[in-house]
C-alpha cells in the first residue's frame, strides 16, 4: 500500500473505489498510531544525544581555557616558589619552563621580576650577554644576584663585557660571587697576573648599598685587590664576605658577620677576629705559618659558629688557635683534618675558658681525639648538645660502646652520626631522637658536613 501511495504520478491521484478508499484509510490509521507510540521514545532519545554533544563541548571548553583563573598576585607567589626551590643557583630553565606552559602562565611570569633575579655569567669563548641583559631588564628594579665564573681557556677579553654588564648594575646587586681559574698554557697551571687588569677599580659615582655577600674565589695574583678593596668600600652594607687567594683585600670587617677565608695564617686570623667584632658565622683554614709566642686569649664576643680546617702542608697546626680564643657565644664548632697529639687539651681549655654551651659538634679526620671522647662529651659545654658527628676520627668497637651511652650522657642529643676509621670494621650509624623521646633504629643515611654545619633559622638557640 506504501508502495502505491509513493508511485502515485500526481497529486491529484485518488482511490478508484470506496473499499480502495477504506483500505487507504485503515492503513493511514495504523501509521498515526505508530508515530504517536514512538514519538516520545525518539524525543528522549535525541534529548539524550543532544545532552551528551555538550557535555563533549564543554570538556573541550575546559580544557581550552580553564574556567577559573588565578589572580596574578597568587600566581607569580607560586612561580617564585616553583623557581628557587633546591640548591640550584641558576633558575633560568625554570622560568623559560613556565613561559612556555600557555600564554596566560607566559604573561604572568614575564611581569614577575622575582623570577629573573639570579644570573649566572659563564665566560666561554663564543658566549654573549643577550639573556642576560633581558634578565636584568625584567627583574627591575629588584635586586638581583650575580656569578662569575671563568674557565681555564678564558682569556682577559672576554671578562671585559662581563665585568661591565656588573659594573652598570651594581647598584642593584645584593649577591656576587666571582670564581676564575688559573689559566692553562702548555699543559700547565699559569699565573697570569694580567687576568687583574680587567677589572676596573670603583669610583665615586659607584655605589652598591645593597650588596650584602660577597665571594671571590681567585688563583694566586689574578685579580686586582685594588678592585675588590674599592668594591667593599662602596657596599656600607657588606655583611658576608667569603675569599680564597693568596693575598687578602681591604674590606670592612667591623661590619661583617659571616666569613671564610682559606689558607691563611694565625697571624691574619687573629687580627681579622680582633677587627670583627659583629662576627657570628667563621669558616677557617689555618695556613702556613711561624710558631707565636704565648700572649693573652683573644676574646671574640658575638663568634657563633666555627669552623676550622687543617690545610694541606700546614705547619701551624688547629691547637695554636683554639689556644688565642675565647667563644663565650659558641654554639656550633667543627674540626677538620687535625692530627696533633696535643688537639684535646686546647680543645678542653678552650671549653673552660669561654664558658659556652654548644649546640653542634662536628669532627672530621681528627683519630687524636678518639681516646678523649667520653672525656669531651662529659664537658659541662656538651650538656645542650643537639647534632653529633664524628667521622673517621675513632675505631668501629669503640663508638658502639660510646654510642651506648650517649642518651644518658647527653640528654638533650637530637641527632648522631658515627663513621668510623677506614681501618676498622664498624659499620656508619646515624640515629636521631623521635617525638615520642626514643631514638629511632639506626640507618645508613649520611648527612653532609654543610647539613650539620648549617645555622637554623628557625632554631631560635643559634
């Protein structure tokens, strides 16, 4: 009947008899019930697929463009964060990272001057200062943080546009640390002393009022102390100075409360410590030098944290000095490389005589010592002890038996990491001490000297 109805030649085409007429009428019927019984079942059907096209749409959406953004002050807080977390002086791959996420991320990194503060100057033959200068440019007017470093190959006219892009901006520099190495010809070390003419002595229309850290790091005779002089004397804030040469500059040591210098001898030690009053933090390597005569006990008010290493051909050895020293303030204390005889007796006379009460103790290649421990830890200046290391200073039976007393001996001991003498047989312990006041199963972890050796900012004690 369907079939008859679409051959129909024209509209005009109708039934040829009234039981053709019924007929045509029952089967039109029978479709207006079909199409009523399956009309709403269709109408959910497409309800349904519609649903689902803009459930897909709008995931697209989303994922686009987020629907919820967040404000530019709490985006760059997390950047920064994102950036200088870790050890890593050199942020700059960070950074490029973020802009490269999309171009709202693009936008709210490049207008956050935090992120572009740290520099690092590589002198290399073919390097150029383009990133650089757009780092610096981005970062205004924040202060930013500086390294130089130039390998053996580099020549002095390389460091001129370096030494420039620093000049300029001094002004703006908090932190610089400046490291060349010796230069190599005919597979020798060479000292060549005009690597110092690159450096131009500051003026006084130079000034660095934010500068506060300063490291130099130098082969002998290669920089021009009248630079470095002139470049601490235009830094009224100058707090951290940290310098290995042949030769010390003129700095302002009234002022500064964090030091290392090395090698050097126990006469400039003694006489840099006297000028230093506001000193807190020392890192020492006694250098070579002649045997002094007694004279009275240097007393260093405000010293903090020591650190003394034997250096390589010394023949003035750590005792001397502990012997011309008084640390009332002492709370942090490591001895490096020290194989006198005669190391626990300056070390017990230097505990009597300041008074002090340490926090941390730290002992490194110091076997003189290993039958005097007990004697030491029992010293009325351990009773705060908190940090304990001692490594190849003592045999391996030895520190199991001295290790079994220290929770009664030392109270307050938080931490302990014991690695015995190569020749023993002992095995490394470190432990430390649990909420619950149990000292937790001794592991294998091994924890640096600088770990040990670092102030706590949140330990309100240091």
């Amino acid at each position: 009947m369907l079939r008859r109805l679409q051959a129909a030649p024209s509209s005009n085409w109708g039934p040829s008899s009234l039981e053709e007429a019924n007929m045509f009428r029952c089967f039109l019927h029978e479709l207006e019930g079909k199409v009523a019984l399956n009309a709403p079942t269709s109408s959910l059907r497409l309800a349904d697929s519609l649903d689902i096209i803009r459930d897909v749409m709008q995931r697209i959406r989303d994922m686009l463009s987020p629907a919820r953004r967040l404000p530019q002050d709490i985006l760059a807080l997390i950047f920064h964060f994102f950036v200088h977390e870790g050890e890593s002086f050199d942020s700059r791959s960070k950074a490029l990272m973020l802009c490269s996420v999309s171009r709202h991320w693009r936008e709210a990194a490049l207008s956050t001057p935090a992120l572009w503060t740290n520099l690092v100057l590589d002198v290399k033959p073919g390097w150029n200062l383009t990133f650089e200068r757009i780092c610096l440019s981005r970062s205004y007017p924040y202060s930013v943080n500086i390294q130089l470093s130039a390998a053996q190959d580099c020549l002095p006219v390389w460091l001129d546009e370096a030494i420039a892009l620093i000049s300029k901006n001094m002004c703006r520099i908090q932190y610089l640390a400046i490291d060349i190495q010796p230069p190599v010809i005919d597979g020798q070390l060479s000292n060549d002393r005009r690597l110092g003419g690159v450096f131009p002595a500051f003026r006084g229309e130079v000034t660095a009022n934010r500068l506060t850290t300063l490291i130099v790091s130098v082969p002998p005779g290669a920089l021009a102390w009248e630079w470095v002089s002139s470049l601490s004397g235009i830094a009224p804030h100058l707090s951290g100075f940290y310098f290995f040469g042949d030769t010390l500059p003129n700095v302002p040591w009234s002022q500064l409360t964090r030091l290392a210098i090395g090698p050097i001898d126990l006469f400039k030690s003694l006489r840099i410590l006297a000028h230093a009053p506001r000193l807190r933090d020392v890192d020492l390597t006694i250098g070579a030098t002649e045997l002094i005569a007694h004279s009275p006990s240097l007393f260093v008010h405000n010293l903090k944290c020591l650190l003394l290493e034997r250096h390589e051909g010394a023949n003035i050895p750590v005792i001397h000095f502990l012997s011309y020293v008084q640390l009332p303030h002492l709370v942090s204390l490591a001895i490096v490389g020290e194989t006198n005889d005669f190391l626990p007796f300056p070390l017990l006379s230097l505990l009597d005589r300041s008074s002090c009460h340490l926090r941390r103790l730290v002992l490194v290649d110091t076997p003189v010592l290993a039958k005097h421990f007990r004697t030491i830890l029992e010293h009325q200046a351990m009773q705060r002890l908190k940090w304990l290391k001692i490594e190849r200073s003592m045999a391996g039976d030895f520190s199991h038996r001295l290790l079994y007393d220290l929770p009664s001996l030392l109270p307050t001991l938080e931490m302990v990491y014991v690695d015995p003498m190569p020749s023993s047989r002992g095995p490394v312990v470190f432990f430390a001490k649990r909420k619950d006041g149990l000292y937790s199963a001794p592991t294998t972890g091994t924890p640096s000297l600088g770990d040990i050796f670092t102030f706590d900012p949140s330990d309100s004690e240091l």
